[in-house]
C-alpha cells in the first residue's frame, strides 16, 4: 500500500505494514497492493482453508469460505486491516522471487503444472 508522507510516496507492506527501505524484496499487486518477502514466508507457511469469504487484496479476485489463503495474524499495527492472499497469489510470488537475480529466494512451493 502506498501513504504520502511530507510530499513523498511512501510504499508499504499490506501484510506487515513495514515500509519499503529499499532493500527488502517486494512484490506489487492490484491498486498498489504490497507483498514483503518476509509476510510471503509467513504466508507460505500458514495459509488455511478460510471460514469466510473474501478478496485477495493482491488480485482482487472473490474467494468463497474453504478457500486456500493467509491474512496476518495477529494483525500488525501498521498493516492493511483488509490485507488477505490467495493461494494462487502466493504461488505466483514464490515463483517470482526465485526468478529475481536480485533476491535469494529459493521456491517452497513445489512446481506443479499449473506453476511451473
Ligand atoms: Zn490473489
């Protein structure tokens, strides 16, 4: 997500509220949507079935409950209330992360044949 601080765009982590420093690997989505690395790593490693509907924040695609996904919790102070990935999302961002020369990342996810 993006704030404007003293005239200056300031880019934030929707999952865990931290902004950009410049270092940090980060991904952007729909609306100027923001994935961290480290909340990717989150993310991979507890998302659930969810018990309600909701939006990716990241693709802005409807979810019906049971859906794979991961919204921070606890929430951090700073982030997104709204914040929520999809299963796909996250692939997507594993996947994109390991391509990045500039990011060491090694994929969790294993390939398949719809993320290969
Ligand atoms: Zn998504």
């Amino acid at each position: 997500m993006q704030r404007t601080e003293d005239g200056m765009i300031v880019i934030s982590c929707d999952f865990t509220g931290e902004d950009w420093d410049e270092v940090q690997p980060m991904i952007e989505g729909h609306q100027g949507s923001i994935i961290s690395l480290k909340a990717l790593d989150l993310a991979i490693d507890h998302a659930s079935e969810q018990t309600e509907k909701f939006t990716c924040t990241m693709c802005l695609r409807h979810f019906a409950a049971g859906e794979r996904a991961w919204k921070p919790d606890p929430l951090p102070a700073n982030a997104n209330p709204k914040a929520v990935i999809c299963w796909d999302c996250i692939r997507q961002a594993d996947r994109s992360f390991a391509r990045d020369e500039d990011t060491d990342w090694d994929r969790k996810i294993a390939p398949d044949d719809r993320w290969s």
